[in-house]
C-alpha cells in the first residue's frame, strides 16, 4: 500500500468515526535538520521522509486503556538506535544489533517493533525477546513498512 492509499484510510475512519486514529502534523525542515544533525551516519530513505512530511508519526486505534494505541508511528524526534528503544536504554543488548538499526514504531505490549538497516534498506518484524532474525524482514520499501503496519492496525484497503 503506498503512502497516500495509507493516509486516506485513516482519514476516511477518522471522519466516519471520529478519533480512530491520532495523526501527528507532517515533519518540518527544521525537524529533519535537527534529527540528522543528531544522527549524521544515518540516512534515512527519501519514501520514508515524504510520508514524514506528510504525518511526523501516528496512532491507531488510541484509547484510555491504550493511549499509545495498538501501533505507533514514531515521530523522527524519538526515532533512534533500535536497542535503546526496545530494551528501554539498556545496553547490554547493543551487541545485537547493527548500529545501522533503527525503531520506527512502539507498541503497546513492546512485543512487536517496526526496525528500518539503514545500511540495508531492510525493514524487519522485530520481538525484542527474539531480536532481530533475517525470518523478520518485511520488506525493503516504506510501502512494504505501511502494509506491515496496517496488518497489524486491522486496517482494511482495497
């Protein structure tokens, strides 16, 4: 699914049903310069930052139970180094994972996490109790991400 069948999805539950989803404002220049800034050895593909400018993070399905709803799209200011992210800043994890690795989602469980290779391009299903495994991968395109994300959203499209 490409970035704007995914956006109009949201949107159009968003109107039907007000609240479904929770769409952050799309990213700024300023925004990216201060991520890369941050994170110089990390280029981030360009089909990711056009969705970013267009939403800077989301989330499904939110609720007063599960405020942070069933995924979460990171916005760029909390995307990081994979094991700080998923194992709370413990390091004794980082020999897992190559430093290329980031977190692009959170969830409310911490049971399954969208992880970009930026050295790669490879976008894995990550487990933090597993770690990451080649079996994981879901693709090598930010519409393969989306459609990672929308299975677990329950998210219908045509």
């Amino acid at each position: 699914m490409d970035a704007d069948e995914f956006l109009g999805l949201l949107i159009a539950e968003n109107s039907s049903r007000p609240g479904s989803h929770q769409l952050d404002p799309g990213l700024t220049d300023d925004e990216l310069v201060a991520w890369q800034n941050e994170h110089r050895e990390t280029a981030l593909p360009e089909d990711l930052i056009a969705f970013l400018r267009q939403c800077n993070g989301f989330r499904l399905y939110p609720d007063p139970d599960t405020p942070n709803g069933c995924v979460r799209l990171l916005p760029l200011r909390e995307i990081d180094y994979a094991p700080r992210l998923l194992y709370g800043g413990n390091t004794s994890c980082d020999e897992s994972y190559p430093s290329s690795t980031i977190a692009l989602t959170d969830d409310p469980d911490s049971a399954q996490h969208l992880i970009l290779d930026t050295a790669t391009g490879a976008y894995f299903d990550v487990d933090p109790i597993a770690g990451l495994e080649d079996d994981g991968i879901v693709g090598f395109t930010w519409c393969n991400a989306l459609d990672w994300i929308a299975e677990r959203g329950e998210l219908r499209h045509n």
